[in-house]
C-alpha cells in the first residue's frame, strides 16, 4: 500500500509520511521530505526520519539551503547530489595523500618489473640508498 504524503502546517514545502509500525517516543515515525519548483523544474527529494533527529524546521531550513543552492546554480540541490559531492572530495583526498615512497613501493616497481628490461633493480637500490635513507641526522 502507497502511503500519502502529508503536508507540513507550519512549513511550506515540507511533507512527510508517517510509518505503519516504527515508534519513535509516543508516536510513530515520520518520514520528511521537501518539494520546490525552480525554473519550470520540479525538485524533491526525501531528507531521513524524525528518529535520526530532522524536525520539520530544520527540514525547511535544507529545503531553503537546496532553493538558493539552485537560483546560485552551484552546490547540491538534493541530499544525492550532496552526498556524491562528499564522496567525491574524500576520494580526491585520499589522492592526495599518497607519499611518494608509498607510490613507488606499490605502483612504480611492480610495474616496471613487468615493462623494462632488469635495470629497475638499479633504480631500486639508488632509490633506497638516496632517498629511502635520511641523509643527515644532526
């Protein structure tokens, strides 16, 4: 059975639905969402349950973040496309973050033992003379 959504009263553009048999306190759970219409386009989008801590108002102050993010023409419109965004900046991150020492164990020896010829066992032995050892401890 599709259950309606329901408009919120004090908020325009939030709705929720409430859930057959999860309780959250004395009444049962609800489910928040938000809808807007920006340039002819229909936006929507479902936020998280009133058990994981959304209020109504703090639902519409995301719908209002989501509405500028739109006019503005940057930034995430929906919980999605935020969620992507994260995920695409700690990927870059972790990018980032490789050492070359780390780079040249895992991915420059194994690969040039399989392209070039058995000088690379130079290469390692001058890496670690030179830069896998600390020159100077003073």
């Amino acid at each position: 059975m599709i259950m309606k959504w329901t408009k919120s009263k004090r908020f325009t553009g939030i709705r929720w639905q409430q859930h057959k048999t999860r309780k959250h306190g004395v009444r049962y759970d609800r489910k928040l969402g938000y809808r807007f219409m920006f340039m002819g386009k229909q936006y929507e989008g479902f936020l998280g349950w009133e058990s994981e801590g959304w209020t109504e108002e703090k639902a519409y102050l995301q719908r209002q973040a989501y509405i500028d993010n739109a006019k503005n023409g940057h930034g995430p419109t929906s919980l999605k496309e935020a969620q992507h965004e994260s995920r695409k900046l700690s990927a870059a991150d972790q990018r980032r973050d490789i050492s070359f020492e780390d780079y040249f164990n895992t991915r420059y020896i194994p690969e040039s033992s399989t392209r070039k010829k058995p000088l690379f066992l130079i290469e390692d032995v001058f890496y670690h003379l030179t830069i896998g050892m600390p020159m100077y401890k003073g």
